[in-house]
C-alpha cells in the first residue's frame, strides 16, 4: 500500500510538473504563434493577389511566384525562430519536457505542411486550391494535441474550427479559399497567439 501511494503521488507531481512547464513555455509559444500568423496571413493575401493577376493575363504564370513567396516566408520565418529559440534557451537554460513534445508536435506538423505546399505546386499532382484545406487539418490536429499539454478547452474548441473550417474549402476549391484560410490564420491563430502572450508573458 506504501508503495502504491508512493507511487501515486509521484505520478501526480510529474503531471504537476509537465503543466507548471506547459504554463511557463505558453508566452514564449504565444511569440511563435503571432509571428507565423502574420507571415501566413501575408502569403495567403499574395496567393489571392497573384491568381487574380494570372486570371487577368497581367502576369504569365501564378506558380513560380507563389513558390518564390512561401519559400522567402518560410526561410524568414524559420530564421527568427530558430533565433528567437536560441535566445531564449540561454535566458531560461535546458527546455522542459513539456517544450520538447510541443515542439516536436509543430515541427512534424511545419514538415508535412512544407512537403504538401511545395511537392503540390511544383508537380501539380493536387488542385493548388486544396492545398489550403489539407493544412487546416493538419493545424487542428497540432492544436488538439497541444490543447491537452497546454490543458486548455478553448484551444481544444480552436482545433474543432481549424477541422470545421476545411470543409468549406474541400467542397468549392476556389481562389478565394486563399481568403478564408487568411481569415483563419487571423482568428484561429494570431489572435490566439496574441491572448496566450499577453496572458502569460510575466510568468
């Protein structure tokens, strides 16, 4: 029974220390989440921009300029943070165990979305305009798993809008799907990413 009860608190202090650490790492994510919100939102609009001038014969080919645009983004984007993290690492020292699976979760989800973005346009083996929707799934799924370490309902909620979302998007495959998925991005993700920061920056 010792043993038991032992072993019960021990299990119950590890959890503890897994949402002390998920509490702690939100504001430094939240920075993360407003950053790639406003890069994405950007793409989204050039996407939208650069259709609409191939519809109108202004440019030749929309392909290579979307290619070019999401391809400075990322390498922007990916520079800062791989910046920002190693600031932060000698501010803070080691990264918890919460950290590593959080990260670990995004950085699987940002191979698949590179993988689907540039192999789609570049072979053109899928409609460019359900690129958008497949990448909403893949966010809700990165959301519901971090709504769990984060232990957060209304980030469980953002995942059920990210999948709810991309049902629109599979069913009229259009130009303006660009537009909806930037409206997304904007309330499901930077806005969130805002109120994370805002909440937890003092911690």
């Amino acid at each position: 029974m010792k043993k038991t009860a032992k072993k019960a608190l021990q299990d119950i202090a590890y959890i503890k220390k897994i949402m002390s650490d998920s509490e702690r790492m939100v504001a430094d994510k939240g920075t993360h989440y407003i950053l790639w919100g406003i890069l994405v939102a950007l793409g989204q609009g050039l996407n939208y921009l650069f259709v609409e001038l191939d519809e109108r014969d202004i440019i030749l080919n929309s392909f290579p300029y979307i290619i070019a645009t999401w391809a400075v983004l990322f390498t922007a984007g990916g520079i800062f943070s791989a910046l920002h993290e190693r600031g932060r690492s000698r501010t803070k020292g080691s990264t918890t165990f919460a950290e590593r699976i959080v990260g670990s979760v995004w950085l699987g989800s940002c191979i698949a979305m590179i993988i689907v973005i540039f192999l789609s346009l570049s072979t053109k083996a899928l409609d460019p305009f359900l690129i958008d929707p497949i990448i909403a799934l893949l966010m809700g799924v990165s959301y519901f798993i971090c709504s769990r370490l984060y232990v957060s309902r209304w980030m469980m909620f953002l995942s059920f809008g990210w999948w709810f979302g991309s049902i629109p998007m599979f069913l009229r495959p259009c130009k303006e799907t660009f537009l909806v998925f930037g409206l997304m991005i904007v309330v499901l993700f930077l806005v969130p990413g805002i109120a994370f920061y805002l909440k937890h920056r003092d911690r």
